[in-house]
C-alpha cells in the first residue's frame, strides 16, 4: 500500500501536480481511484517525462475525477483526452462537458461536443468590450433605472446567456464595469443598500455602539467621540502598538520602549496646494485614531520637492488642522532628515541594492514593460549591475553638483520580475536644481516619496502608518526598503477614499478655474477646498460628523454634494441661531399707527429653547419685508401678504391688512406697501406669519448686508465627463448676490457671541475667523459672515439652504 502511494505521488508530480492536490487527492480513496483511472482514459504515460502536458489540464483533470469518484459518467474517456488534448481549457468547458455526456448517455458527436463546451472559441479583450457594450446598450434603460444594484446581476447574465461565457471572466468584468462607470458616473448614494432597521449592528456585535449619525447637542460635543469609528471596522481591527512583524526582533523592542506601548499616527501632506474635502478624512482618521487610543498624531509636511512647494501651504495646512480641532504632537519635516536620509540612500548602496542610473524616463519606461496597456518584457537598466563603489562615488557626484537635473538618479535594486510596478527599482534620489525653503542651497539632490516616506515613518516610530487605497502596491516596496536597511518597520494599512461627485478636486483643474476667473480664488465658497468650505461657514464639527456618519472602510467612497450638505445641515439644525434676513425687501408702513410709535417685541434665538437666549426687536410704524412675500392680486392658495388679506407678523401681537401699494413708474416694481394694524379688530389667528425687520434707525435696525447665495458650481455629477471639457459643465448661476439685503439687529449679538452658542463673557477655544458668526436665516438658509467684510460692510454666505424651503418660491 505504501508503495502504491509512493508511485502515485511520483506518477502525480512529475505530471505537473501541485503538492496540495497530491495531498488532498490521497487523503480521499475515492477520488484517488478516479483520477487513476482517468489518467488511464486519457492515455496519459506514467511519466510526465515521456509526455508535454499542459500545467493547467492537471486542476481540470482532478475536478473531473472529484465530480465522477461516486458516479459512472458514460463519455468521461472522451472528456479526459479532450483535457489532455488541450481542446478544454477551463473549469466552466469541463462542467458543459460533463452535462452533455450524461444528457447523451455517453454518446458524443464530436461537432456538437466542441459547440456545446465551447471548444476552440476565444475573445481578445477588444472582441469583449464591444460585446459587453452591444449588451448594455440594450440593456441601457433598465440599467440606468436600476443603478449600480444590477451590476452584480448584469455580470452573471453576460457569463451565462451569451457566448461570452467562454471569454476570460476578469475581462468580460472589467469590461462591464468601465461601462457602468461611463454610463452612470461614479456611484453615490443612490447606490447603497440600506439595510432593514432594527438589524444593524457593529463589528462587535452590539447595536448600542453605533456611532451617532450627527452631533445633536447644543454645545457642540466631540463628532469623533464615538465608539463606532474607531472600534468597529477597519480601524478596530488594526494590529495594537508593537505587533507589526519586524526584521529583527530587537527592533520591535526599541520601538516599543521608545514609543511605551502607544499610538502614533501621522498625517504627512505635501505642502504643494490647498487641502481639499478628501483630506479631512484623513486628518479625522489619523488624528482621531490616535486621540481614541490615548496617542499622538504628528503633522509631517512631505517637503521633498522644492519646485513646488510654497509657504502658504505650510500655514494653510497648519490652520486647517488646527481649525477642525486637532491639536499635532509635534509638527516635522521630511527635510529634517535630510542628512540621515542621504546617509541611508549611501548605506543601501553599499549594501547593493541601490544604483546610480543615467537612463533618460522613455528608455526606464521601456525597462518596465513599456507605455500603460503595452506588455513588452521587463529588463534590468544596463548600470543596474555596476560595481558599488561606480554607483557609491555617482551618488556623491550628484551630491556635490556634478549632474544636471534628469542626468542622474539613485534607483532602488529591487525585484523586475515582480508582478507589482512599485518593485520595478523605483527612483529614491533625483537631482533637482531648486531653492529648498527650509536647506536653501545646500542640497542639489533630493529624495523621492517612494523613499523617503517609509524611512520618516520609522524615524519617528510611528505604529500605523494609515493611508488611502491608491498606495496599496506601495506597500510591498515600503516594506522592502525598511527590511533592506535592516530598521525598524511600520505597518501600513490603506482605508478607502472620500470623494464628492459634482465637484473638482485636482489641483490643476482648480488652478484652471482660478487663473481664468471662473472663482475669486481657491477659498471661493463654490469649490470644496477646505478653505473655501471654511469660508463658506461650514462648522469644523459637521466635517467631522461627515466622516464619522460615512465610516472607514477599505472602499472608496463617492458621495454627492447633496448628501454632504444634508449632513452639514443636520449639524447647523442644532448649534446655530435664527434671525431674520430679508434678501429683498419692500417697505411696510402701517397707516393706523402714528409716525414715532415704537415698541420692543422679544424674539428667541431659536423657539423651544431656552438656552440659546432671545433678544429685542423694534416695531414701529415701518417695517421691512421680502418681495417674495408680497403679490399684486390675491388669489385661494396664496396665504402671504397681497391686498385686502390679513397675516401674521412673526411675535408681532395683531395681524396686518395690505390697503393698498406704491410702483416706480419706471421699472413696475412695488416700492412700498401700504397696511393697517389690526389692533382694532377681533384677533382672528391667521393662516400663515411672515418674518419681518423693523425700520427704526436710532436703534441700527434694519442691519445692511450682502447676501452671496451660492449653488453647485457644476451643471452635472461628473464635470470631467462634459465632451466639451469640465469648463463647458459650469453652472452659470453658481452664484446670487443681493447687494441690499437687511437683517435684525439680533445678528449684533450672534456676531459677538461666535462661534455659537457661547454665552456673552464665555470663552469660545480654538481659532476664531469671520466665518464662525452663522445663523438660520429664517426661511432663506444657513448663513455665515465672509471675510470680505469690511467696516460697515457686512458681507454673507449662504453655507446650504433650508431642506424644506427648497424651489418653494
């Protein structure tokens, strides 16, 4: 018995099996006798030697023996040379064949058998494409009805209704996937699948820890403090401090002691823009896990690039960190390890796996396989192999100058032949003949990311390295330059991206936008740079319960404009006061009431809440109100104000009674409304209030303004998607101003309060700008004070409208 196991494994090696079948096949008596006799069937010798088997008919050979090792199939002989012969290639061909056999008996027609198992059809990638599209197509419709939730369902349908089914199943689903991207655009929230309520619980399993989906208390509580982001999911299953496998085990041991057990995080932007939307959830990620943890967070700026690199960056990055609430263990630079940087880059040299190389991008393209899309054969640069002491004594001439910028570069000695680009011996030094603003002159090299982040990241022992999925292939050459240097090697761990559909993010693009005037600039309350998203008046507590409401997954996200601004809106609900803002107005004058006649009437800064405080309005004999209260002819459904009908004045004890109105001869419009004061009738509640603002001018009432109503800057969810270009998809009323606008004379005391909801003599924490005064303005939207203002002029952003009031006037 031991000797016929020992021939069978012989027999099943040399026939190109893998270990793991061999194994499993003889753990299984059965299934061990039916590939022996199938072997047989098939003609197939006793040694692969005497025989040129393909390596991919030996899994095919073995899932017919498991599907026939307790059942007589008639025709299986015919099928296991079909295998050997190379006429099935695939697990799908050989279950058809198995079919037809038993649904023949075993009586099989060569002609047929090939067009049932689809024997000798094939699709290029091309052929795949243009099929998946005819099928979409027809399918267009349905499909755009149904979304991205058919996609799964469309897949399947294609694999088994068309002949499709015998091309090769990862082409046929990128196909059908870049054809759903093309005709729907990214997925948004129309693409998730709520789950049924009750059900819901966290990767704990217990549906008491899920987190918050805003903050709701009126004194603006921590959005991130919550048990769901950072102990379910993604973040809650990260390695704890110190379990990250290491090269060597003392160097776990000096990381710990260097770091006693704790969390550090960093968060590592490039000082060459502006941060936009995306980059909040990063800051919220790697700030907020180490919070939660009882950790620190460094801000890193990544400065290894002088030719773009500004000073306004550094302090806008620093603000915008600061003003959503985090406070850095430490703020470094790359450019504080210059030196240590240059003296690795000459230790792994030495080490030989690093090489000076004087290949011009075209000719390392080629070395890599050649253009995205081509599969031409990978090679080594000709100085790959070059003495260590040629490419030591290289490095140093470009050090000292000896190179011109793109004439020398230090590549990393890595694997060519890895199926991975980020191991095709990336460049980790390049001459750059550039200013540093923090070195000046003194360097003329400067290393890349590829090489310098992971060394940062071990320099100041941080315990996760967290990033967004794009650098996923990056992993695998992070860890081989740690373990190559024989340091100490974080653990990187990549969570999906936050992108907003409806909007731009590349920074090219927004520069296009500014230079050409299309914004005032890269704070304009359109874009969804998190300066202009400052400006606009959004709370840094709404970003943040964002984020938390969205999660940390491994999958990128693409969330609408819409859904951010509901979100933010939920937020403001909560924390801002009401005022009243009347973007057009028309003066009121109460005829009944004598010039001089005054009186003080109390307004909450938001009813049913105590709280938040009220304060004192004028109402005299004039008042203003907004156009879009007011109609020349009355008429059922129309309940505002228009002649001969009563409404209410918001707190305002009796009604009011349109008389009559005055018009400017020249242009039509009414300029003022004349009324009665219903303090002489019986009070008859009426149909609906209208918010007003008294005109009394000893007491400063009505207060001027300018109101910027702003809208999406983009016509469409994918502005890049516009034949004609992302330019040609701007929306040509992104933007409303009302230059005459009036508000009461409560926003005095909003304004001194900010941020909201700070009592009068309290003490507001953390960076205070214009943008913190925000109310409701009632009826209009939430507002915010632009930092246009100026003096007497008071300038305001309309930060999103009021959900309810949406297209009602």
């Amino acid at each position: 018995m031991a000797d016929d196991t020992e021939r069978l494994t012989s027999r099943l090696a040399s026939l190109g099996f893998a270990d793991k079948t061999i194994k499993e096949t003889l753990k299984n008596k059965k299934q061990c006798a039916a590939l022996v006799s199938i072997l047989d069937e098939a003609d197939i010798p006793e040694s692969g030697a005497d025989l040129e088997l393909d390596p991919a008919s030996t899994p095919l050979l073995n899932s017919l023996a498991i599907a026939t090792k307790d059942v007589t199939l008639p025709g299986r002989p015919y099928i296991a040379r079909a295998i050997r012969e190379g006429r099935l290639k695939s697990g799908l061909q050989v279950d058809h064949a198995i079919k037809y056999a038993k649904e023949t008996g075993g009586k099989i027609d060569d002609v047929e058998f090939d067009k049932v198992c689809g024997v000798g059809v094939s699709f290029t990638k091309d052929q795949v494409i243009e099929n998946v599209k005819a099928w979409i197509l027809e399918k267009k419709t349905e499909i755009e009805e149904g979304r991205y939730k058919l996609l799964g369902t469309t897949i399947a349908n294609i694999k088994s209704l068309t002949d499709l089914k015998w091309a090769n199943a990862l082409d046929v689903k990128n196909a059908v996937d870049a054809e759903f991207l093309s005709l729907l655009g990214p997925k948004d929230e129309r693409d998730i699948v709520k789950k049924a309520k009750g059900g819901d619980k966290d990767a704990k399993g217990d549906s008491s820890k899920k987190p918050a989906a805003a903050a709701a208390a009126a004194d603006e509580p921590d959005p991130l403090n919550t048990t769901g982001m950072f102990e379910g999911g993604f973040l809650g299953a990260l390695h704890k401090p110190g379990g990250n496998p290491q090269i060597k085990p003392e160097l776990r041991d000096a990381h710990l002691a260097a770091t006693g057990g704790k969390v550090f995080t960093r968060f590592p932007p490039e000082p060459n823009g502006y941060l936009h939307i995306g980059h909040s959830k990063a800051i919220a990620v790697n700030f907020g896990y180490a919070r939660y943890n009882g950790g620190h967070c460094y801000l890193r700026y990544d400065d290894t690039n002088p030719e773009a690199e500004e000073e306004k960056y550094f302090t806008s990055i620093k603000e915008i960190v600061e003003w959503l609430g985090f406070k850095p263990y430490k703020i470094t630079y790359s450019s504080d390890h210059f030196q240590k940087l240059y003296d690795l880059a000459e230790d792994l040299i030495k080490r030989d796996k690093g090489y000076v190389c004087h290949c011009t991008a075209e000719e390392i393209q080629k070395q890599r396989g050649g253009k995205e899309g081509e599969a031409g054969p990978r090679y080594g640069c000709a100085h790959r192999n070059r003495p260590v002491e040629e490419s030591l004594a290289e490095f140093r001439n470009m050090r000292d100058g000896k190179y011109k910028p793109k004439e020398a570069l230090l590549r990393m000695k890595q694997d060519m032949e890895s199926g991975n680009p980020q191991m095709w011996d990336l460049t980790a030094y390049r001459v750059l003949d550039a200013e540093h603003h923090r070195t000046g002159g003194d360097w003329k090299i400067y290393p890349t990311y590829d090489f310098t982040h992971c060394l940062c990241d071990s320099f100041e022992n941080i315990t996760h390295s967290l990033c967004t999925t794009e650098f996923i292939t990056a992993r695998e050459s992070y860890d081989w330059l740690c373990d190559a240097l024989e340091i100490y090697k974080p653990r990187q761990s990549e969570y999906g991206r936050l992108n907003l559909t409806g909007t731009i993010m590349s920074k090219r693009k927004i520069a296009k936008l500014v230079n050409e005037k299309h914004v005032r600039g890269w704070d304009d309350p359109r874009l969804y740079t998190l300066v202009a998203i400052r400006r606009r008046g959004v709370p840094p507590g709404a970003i943040l319960s964002f984020v938390n409401e969205l999660g940390v997954t491994t999958a990128t996200t693409h969330i609408m404009t819409v859904r951010f601004e509901q979100s933010v809106r939920r937020y403001l609900e909560q924390t801002v006061p009401r005022l009243s803002l009347i973007l057009d107005p028309i003066l009121v004058t109460l005829e009944n009431l004598p010039e001089g006649y005054y009186e003080e009437v109390s307004v909450p800064f938001k009813p049913n809440d105590a709280k938040m405080g009220e304060h004192m309005v004028a109402f005299t004999n004039k008042f203003y109100i907004d156009r879009s209260d007011f109609r020349e002819e009355d008429s059922k459904d129309y309940f505002r104000m228009a002649p001969g009908k009563s409404v209410g004045l918001l707190k305002v004890p009796h009604t009011v009674r349109v008389t009559s109105f005055v018009k400017d001869d020249t242009t039509g419009r009414v300029t003022e409304i004349k009324a009665h004061y219903e303090n002489d009738v019986p009070f008859k509640k009426p149909k609906t209030y209208i918010q007003w603002v008294g005109h009394a001018p000893e007491k400063g009432s009505p207060v001027k303004v300018e109101a910027r109503l702003f809208n999406q800057l983009f016509k469409s969810e994918n502005p890049e998607s516009n034949p004609d270009g992302f330019l040609a998809d701007i929306n040509p009323n992104s933007e409303e101003i009302y230059a005459d606008a009036i508000i009461d004379t409560g926003f005095h005391e909003v304004r001194k309060r900010a941020p909201w909801p700070a009592r009068e003599g309290e003490q507001n924490d953390g960076p205070v700008g214009p943008e913190s005064v925000r109310f409701q303005g009632l009826r209009v939207g939430y507002f915010a004070m632009d930092c246009d203002t100026a003096g007497d002029k008071i300038v305001l952003n309309r930060i999103v409208t009021l959900k309810e009031d949406v297209g009602k006037n």
